[in-house]
C-alpha cells in the first residue's frame, strides 16, 4: 500500500497531479487543499485504490482527509470518484459536525450527492465518526442556514455567514445578524 509520496510536483493535469517521487511520476487525483506549484516539494498522503483494471492512487492534505475518504468508500453506494469530491467540498471537521447534526443539505450540495446517497452517508457515518466536541443538535443554526439557502445563498456561504452568530438567539435574529455581516 502506497500511504504518502514526498517529491516535486512534475505537472498538473486534469486528471491531478504528477508526483516525482525519485524519478518515477506518480499520477494523483487529490483534494484541493494538496497545494503546491510546479517544482515544489509536497508531502501528500494517498489511498491507493485497488481495481480490477487499474490502481489509482487519491492524494489528501492530511491523514484525517484520508481517513474520512476511506470511510465514505465503505458506504453502499459510494466510490472513490464521489468519495473524494465529498473530501474536497469541505474540510473534515465541518463533514463530521455535518454527520453528527445530520445535516443533509451539506451533502446534496455536492455535485452528484442526491437525497438517498446524502441519507445513507449520514447513517452509515454516523457509528463510525466520533462525534466532534460541543457537537449537538443545533437545529436552530440549520433552519437559519436553510432560510439563507431558501434566499439563494449556497449552502457554504450561508455557513460562513452564521460562523459568527450567537446560536442562542431565535431563527430570525440568526438570519438578520447573517445578512447584516454580509452587507
């Protein structure tokens, strides 16, 4: 099993990134967050995705990323392409909290995630995620966020707008304090 390449970054392409790791050009589909220029060095952790056909190697910026991906590739339904776009929508504290709240819409918002996929990662993620601290329910942090969305907003932007409000205040207020840091 190939855990994580350390070398220079030979040249993107659409299909990822070109590791030369001692000579030898490793093709890595990766999340967003693997950054680095053509000719810098990088450490990435990978997965190596074993087919009948192929071996694909997926990169992440962390081992939690990694860690995350393995996971959802053991939900029915789900393969290394979704589980990393999955990865690469969010960091992996936000897909956890989302887990943990059961925060569907997180999920739909992915290109390629419908309802029934977005209901079976949550429950099947569920047992298997340690639920992050401080972590309950939150419903009235979702239906602020859902209002937003309701209002065009995409479900991140209305998430980094509700980042700063008191999650004690009533749905409304919540909504308002959003608009008014947006404007």
């Amino acid at each position: 099993m190939i855990s994580r390449l350390r070398g220079t970054v030979a040249a993107r392409t659409p299909a990822g990134l070109v590791v030369d790791v001692g000579g030898v050009g490793y093709l890595v589909a990766a999340t967003p967050r693997v950054t680095a220029r053509v000719g810098e060095e990088l450490i990435v952790e990978t997965h190596l995705h074993v087919r009948e056909d192929a071996l694909q190697l997926y990169g992440f910026a962390s081992a939690d990323e990694r860690e995350l991906f393995e996971l959802l590739l053991g939900v029915s339904g789900i393969g290394p392409k979704v589980a990393l776009a999955i990865v690469s929508g969010s960091p992996p504290a936000e897909l956890r909290r989302a887990v943990a709240r059961d925060d569907l819409a997180r999920f739909e918002a992915i290109p390629g995630i419908g309802r029934k996929t977005a209901q079976r990662v949550v429950m099947e993620l569920k047992d298997k995620l340690a639920e992050p601290s401080g972590v309950g329910p939150a419903r009235g942090e979702l239906l602020a966020r859902d209002a937003l969305v309701e209002l065009g907003w995409s479900v991140a932007d209305a998430d980094r707008a509700l980042a700063g409000v008191d999650e004690s205040l009533p749905v409304e207020e919540q909504v308002r304090s959003a608009l008014k840091k947006a404007a």
